[in-house]
C-alpha cells in the first residue's frame, strides 16, 4: 500500500489508507472526500468488500474510486471486490516490491481521474 501511496501523491491525489476499521473508513470517506481510498479484504468489524459496497452505496461517496491492495490472493475475492465496486483488485505478497504491481493500479486511477 504505501508503494501505491507514493506514486498517486506524486500525481498530487488525496489519499484515504491505513485507518483502524470499516467504520472509520466510512465516516474519513464521507468527511474527507478522498481522490482514492485504499482498501485491504482483512479489516476489523467490516471486511473490506462490505466496506466498499457500503461506499458505494453512500451518495456521498459512491464516485470515489476504491483500489483493493491485499495480500488474499483467490479469484472468488477478487471478483468479489470488483463487484462490489472497485477499480482495481492487486495482489501482493510480502516479497513484493509494492510498486511494481501497483503501478498499472496508479495509471488506471491517473487516467479515470484526468
């Protein structure tokens, strides 16, 4: 995640990751109108699929994009999270230099926010 963190703020995008649950990612997206919001699948209290389809479902933030940056790497979550409203699902492992698989997540973002 922070890989991704630094390649969108160098395109100076407003960032929402790295908070403690689904709650506090709902109440931060509604107050901050984050450009994009980060999401793991393992969140406490709400997972992060219902996390996005509760965004999702928010008139007040249902536009803004969610990218889910984890390390459940099975085809029935991805798709879940794709469904659920996501713009990109990225895998990644503790071995990976988090930049390299985040990068087509950044120009996919970069492009739809241009």
């Amino acid at each position: 995640r922070e890989g991704l963190e630094v390649l969108l703020s160098r395109g100076d995008i407003n960032i929402l990751a790295a908070v403690g649950d689904g709650h506090e990612v709902l109440r931060l997206a509604a107050e901050l109108k984050p450009d994009v919001i980060l999401l793991d699948i393992r969140m406490p209290e709400m997972d992060g699929i219902q996390v996005c389809e509760a965004l999702k479902a928010n008139e007040a933030t249902k536009n803004i994009p969610v990218i889910f940056v984890t390390s459940m790497s099975d085809s029935v979550n991805e798709e879940r999270g794709l469904d659920a409203g996501a713009l990109e699902y990225r895998r990644r492992t503790a071995q990976d230099n988090e930049t390299i698989p985040l990068e087509g997540a950044c120009e996919a973002l970069l492009a739809r926010l241009s």
